[in-house]
C-alpha cells in the first residue's frame, strides 16, 4: 500500500497499529476515516489480516491472502445496499458476529460506509458496548467524520487516513471558486444586514452547485446504464445490475451532497467564531478571516454573543445529524437569516 507513505500522519497510524498487535493489545472497535473507501477498506483488509495471522503479517499464508480478498471465515464484510443502513442489515450483521469463530481466532467485522448511518445504527451501539466476546474486534470505515454520532465515535479508537489528491480542497478549480464565492457571498450578508432576501438567495446559490456536481455523477450512471443494456446479459440480470447501480449512485449523491453542506458549514462556523471573537474583544489576529474584522467590528457591535454561539450550536448539531434527513435548505436559511436579523 504505497499510497500511504504519502502522509507522515498515515505512517504513524501504522506505527500505532502495529504496536498494538506486537503486543497483542487489540481494541474492540476502530473507525477508520478518510477521503477514498476503496484505499480504507485496503487497510481494514491488511490490518484484520495481521490481527489472526499466525506469522506476524506475512501476507503470503492461508489466512492472509483469503483476508485481503475480503472471504475469510472469520470475517464479516457489511456493505449497505441503499443510501442509509437499514435495520435487517445491521441485526443480521450483529447476529453473524454472535456466532463463535473457527478455530478461536478473532471474529472481524467491517463496517463500510458507516458515515451513511441510519436510525439501524443505533443497534450496533450495544455490540460496541458489550462486544459478544473478547475475541470480536469491528471496523468501521467512514469518508465523513462528522456524519458519525458521537456515541458511536466515543466508542472506537479513531484513526484518521490521508490520500492524495482526494480533499475537497484539491477537486478542482470548480470547489476552489465555490468555497471562495461562498466566504464573499458571507462578507456580503454580514455587511448588509437588512438584506434578506440576499441572505435566502445563499441557500439556494448552494443548491444550484450542489445540483451542477451531482449531475456529473448523474451522467456517469446514464452511461454505465448504456454500457450494461448494451452487453447482451439477460433481462432479469440486468434489472439486478440495474437496481445495484442505482442504489451505489444514490450513495454517491449523497456522500457529494453532504460533503458540499459539511464544507459550507465549515465556513459559515468560522465567520460566526469570528464574530463571537470580536464580541469577546479580540484582536485581527485571532479571527479565521482577520480581514472581516472591521466589518464585523461596525455590523456587529453591543450586540449579544450568546445568539452567535447559538448559531455555531445550529450548525454543530446538524452537521451531526446530516445522514439523518435533514433539510439543509431550512439549516442554511436558519443560519443566515440568523446573521441579517437584529
């Protein structure tokens, strides 16, 4: 796995991992994060290959090579099929981890997209709390942090992952140009105040993009739909294929979609800390964009601290609950009519 040596944080998650299994120290739950869930699945693989090999790791032995192909006997791989984990997957996953491992090695479970959640989840807390013996070790892998409860979180080791080329910050002049079209249309609310309708345009400025980036994964589906039609496969094999497809690209237009509202939220907490640090009597230095701070000096002053920090609160618990079915619309709207309102 070369693609790991490209970030010193990945190396020393390795040295950690390692130390732990050198010493036989296995916890019974990670959560493993990061921006690409084919290279996390790759290291959940390896890292339950290491935990029942019988030769250190060698990658070469029985129970290394079936591991790393994901068909191991004491491996449980759960793979959602929709864009949420529903409640038969996850009790029959958690029932499948009751069962006794072969040969007393330890029972894996890994846990893909775990960042899709789903009120099913919630389920999984017990088995993370009161593993079914001490031989069960879960791994859960999410590309979003912040979708994951913290109760979930509270409850696993967590290991953050870099991939090149795989941020927000690096997909493309397009997300540069909106992030920083995003920070002026905030300046601008917060200069003008009484601007509401401005303020309400925001949000819907953000679903516009929104609805330009999924349309390229929309495109995607319309050509990998031609391609299997076109194959000669059977019908009713082809509606398989199809209904699979559909439910990967839902996934994959959810996961844009949050990521977009996770990134404008990023924002919009930093300009309402920075107007609660201005409050606080705060210095330019302190402030995320110390250029804002005179306009936030003259926009916002005697004004009270506590309704900002309400908001940062606002966009705290919906970042939370962004897998859950809420409205980002209404959040947004909520958030910067929260700026404009005296």
């Amino acid at each position: 796995m070369g693609f790991l040596s490209e970030s010193p944080l990945n190396l020393l998650n390795l040295k950690l991992l390692n130390k732990e299994l050198a010493g036989k120290n296995i916890s019974h739950s990670y959560l493993f994060y990061g921006e690409n869930m084919k290279y996390l699945l790759e290291i959940a693989l390896q890292f339950a290959a290491n935990i029942n090999c019988q030769k250190n790791g060698c990658m070469q032995c029985r129970t290394c090579t079936n591991t790393l192909k994901g068909k191991y006997q004491n491996l449980r791989i759960l793979d959602p099929a929709g864009t949420s984990i529903i409640m038969p997957e996850i009790q029959e996953f958690i029932y499948s981890m009751s069962v006794s491992s072969v040969d007393n090695e330890f029972k894996i479970a890994i846990i893909k997209e775990a960042d899709l959640g789903g009120t099913a989840f919630n389920l999984l807390l017990k088995s993370l709390e009161e593993p079914p013996d001490d031989k069960c070790v879960f791994i859960l892998l999410a590309e979003d942090i912040n979708s994951i409860i913290p109760t979930i979180k509270s409850r696993c080791q967590t290991y953050s992952w870099f991939f090149k080329g795989s941020s927000f910050e690096n997909k493309g002049k397009i997300f540069q140009d909106f992030k920083m079209e995003t920070e002026n249309r905030l300046v601008e609310i917060m200069s003008h105040r009484e601007n509401i309708s401005g303020a309400l345009n925001f949000t819907g400025s953000v679903g516009v993009f929104v609805k330009e980036i999924c349309s390229e994964a929309v495109k995607k589906q319309k050509k990998e739909l031609e391609k299997i039609k076109k194959s000669g496969i059977d019908d009713d094999e082809i509606k398989k294929i199809v209904k699979k497809l559909d439910e990967k690209h839902k996934r994959e237009i959810k996961k844009i979609t949050n990521l977009i509202i996770i990134h404008v939220f990023d924002i919009m907490s930093a300009c309402l800390e920075d107007i609660a640090a201005v409050l606080a009597a705060s210095k330019p230095e302190a402030l995320h964009y110390p250029e804002n701070y005179n306009i936030i000096s003259e926009s916002f002053k005697n004004e009270n601290i506590n309704k900002y920090t309400g908001l940062l609160k606002v966009i705290i618990e919906n970042r939370i609950y962004l897998n859950q079915g809420i409205n980002y619309e209404i959040a947004l709207d909520r958030i910067v009519l929260g700026l404009v309102r005296h």
